[in-house]
C-alpha cells in the first residue's frame, strides 16, 4: 500500500496488488487468513425463469471484505488464488459458505437453487468431486441445491478431465453449468459429450444484443445450439428492459443481469425476494 514512481513518471498508487516480491507476498498472507477467518463474504445474484418469470436460483459471488482495501471483487484476488495453492481452499470456502446459505433457504421452506464458480485449478485435483461431496453431506444440504459453474476455456483446456468429473458430479446430483459460453472453443463433439445441464451465453454478447445484429446473430445461435443439445439456456449480463425482451422472443430459458438486480449480500437478496414474489 505505497506510492510508487510510474516509468513515465506518474505517481502511482500501488497497493499491494502489485504482485511483486514482499506485496504478492503480503496479499497471499491476507488472502490466507481471510479465507480462514471468515472475511470472505458472497454476494448472491438472483435468475429469472424467462416463462414465468419468476426466481429459478442464484449464483454465489465472491468478495473479500479487506481491513485495509474496502471490499474487493473477485478480479482483484481469483487469480492470485489461482497460482497458488489457495485455490483449492477458497473454492471449498465459498461451496460450504454457499451451501449453508441453501440449507438455511431451505429450511424456511423456500429452497433456491445456488450457483458456485469453480475454477480450472479446481478441477485438476483429484480430490475435487470427494471433497465437493463431503462438504454438502457436513453441511447437510440437498445436492439438488447446489450447481457448479465452470468457464468454457476450463473444460476445453483438458475435456476428457472435465468429462469425467461432471459425470461424477451428476452422480452427486450435482448439475453443472458451462460459464461464459461463446468466449472459448467447444468443439460440437465435446459439447455433445459433456453432461452439463445448462450453458451460460458471456455477458459480452448478450449486453449489446439490442443493438448489434451481429451479437444478436450469436446470441440466437447458442441458444438453438443449446436448445438442440436438450440443455437450458441463460443470457447473463442483461442491463435492460429491451435486452430481456430480446432474450424471452428467441426463447432463452433463464436471465441473469443489473436490469433484473445486481449481486446483492444476504439480507438485500431477501428483501428484493420478498419484493419479487
Ligand atoms: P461470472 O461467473 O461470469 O459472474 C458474472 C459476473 O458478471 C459477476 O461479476 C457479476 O457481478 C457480473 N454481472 C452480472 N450481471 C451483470 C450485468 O448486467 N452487467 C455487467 N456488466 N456485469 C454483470 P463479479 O462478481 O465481479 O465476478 C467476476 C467473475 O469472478 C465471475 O464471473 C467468476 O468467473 C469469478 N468468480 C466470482 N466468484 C467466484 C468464486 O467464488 N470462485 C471463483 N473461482 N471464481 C469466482
Ligand atoms: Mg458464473
Ligand atoms: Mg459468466
Ligand atoms: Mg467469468
């Protein structure tokens, strides 16, 4: 958290998210300690069934409420999580963090579906879908509760890999969901053979689809690729009225997006529910 000449000349604020040398080394001790005393918090964004237009679940997204820093988004810290070995840790963190959330809902007779991102690293570790189970059974919440998103790039960075843990992963009951789909390379042959319930279009194409044939063109695409693969399909980053309408006319399943609400700590998703009902 220092002042730092730039190499024009400029005067920087580098706090220590300048990874270098005792920073990087600073930010992991933080990262570390926050994951472990509970300074990690989710924020919970609600989806839309586009048909009745009523909440179908919500996706859990990480913040890092920093004693120095303010709060910071997950752009700030995942990927320093990501080259080291915190990934594993905070992965685990925000599903228990996540689950317990679903019980809690459940319990007060109004269970809701909780999406939890999931990283590329995460799926490397042979351990992943044993650890996955054995948080929901600790936790005591219905694996139908919970669902895992995963990036494209991840799954195409080694599909047979992702194949046989979303495979092992619906055995759990646990659905799994492919994140920001458009922005990767999904051979057909491997879409086809990965059991994902659903495929989330990448915000970049959905945000000016109102506007820009050409996204429009790709939004259409995906969702009839999807369609005619027997998965749903969600339009995520939807900011407008018009957006939303576009979604529904092309018959897109699910919208995620600031029109409908932005990611919302606890007690504002509760109230903005108990406004939406
Ligand atoms: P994502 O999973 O694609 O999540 C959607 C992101 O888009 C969120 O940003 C959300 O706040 C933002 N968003 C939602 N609606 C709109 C909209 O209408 N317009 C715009 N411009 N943005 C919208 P956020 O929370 O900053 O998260 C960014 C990314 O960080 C996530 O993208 C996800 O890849 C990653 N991430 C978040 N939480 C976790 C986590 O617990 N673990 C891991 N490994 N990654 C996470
Ligand atoms: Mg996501
Ligand atoms: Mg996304
Ligand atoms: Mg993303």
């Amino acid at each position: 958290y220092e002042a730092k000449r730039g190499r024009r000349g400029f005067l920087m604020f580098v706090p220590a998210m300048d990874e270098e040398g005792d920073d990087r080394l600073r930010l992991q001790v933080d990262l570390d300690h926050a994951i472990r005393h509970g300074d990690l918090v989710l924020h919970y964004q609600p989806k839309i069934d586009l048909v009745t237009g009523k909440l179908s679940g919500a996706e859990a997204l990480v913040r890092w409420q920093h004693p120095v820093l303010g709060m910071l988004p997950p752009a700030r810290f995942v990927p320093l999580a990501e080259r080291t070995h915190l990934i594993g840790p905070l992965t685990f963190h925000v599903l228990r963090l996540a689950a317990t959330q679903a019980r809690a809902w459940a319990e007060q007779g109004r269970p809701l579906p909780i999406a939890v991102n999931v990283s590329a690293i995460n799926l490397d570790d042979g351990g992943f879908v044993e650890s996955v189970e054995h948080i929901l059974k600790d936790v005591g919440v219905a694996a139908g509760l919970i669902e895992l998103e995963v990036t494209e790039t991840t799954l195409m960075r080694d599909p047979e890999r992702a194949r046989a843990a979303i495979q092992a992963l619906n055995e759990l009951g646990v659905r799994v969901a492919i994140d920001d789909f458009g922005t990767g390379y999904s051979s057909m042959t491997y879409l086809r053979k990965l059991a994902v319930a659903k495929i989330k279009i990448d915000k970049s194409f959905v945000m000016d689809m109102s506007v820009s044939r050409n996204d429009n063109v790709i939004v259409r695409s995906i969702i009839d690729l999807g369609h005619s693969l027997g998965l749903k399909v969600v339009g995520e980053g939807v900011e407008t009225a018009d957006t939303m309408a576009v979604l529904a006319s092309l018959g897109c399943d699910y919208a995620q997006g600031f029109h409908l609400a932005r990611p919302m700590d606890v007690e504002a998703f509760d109230a903005w529910w108990q406004q939406n009902r």
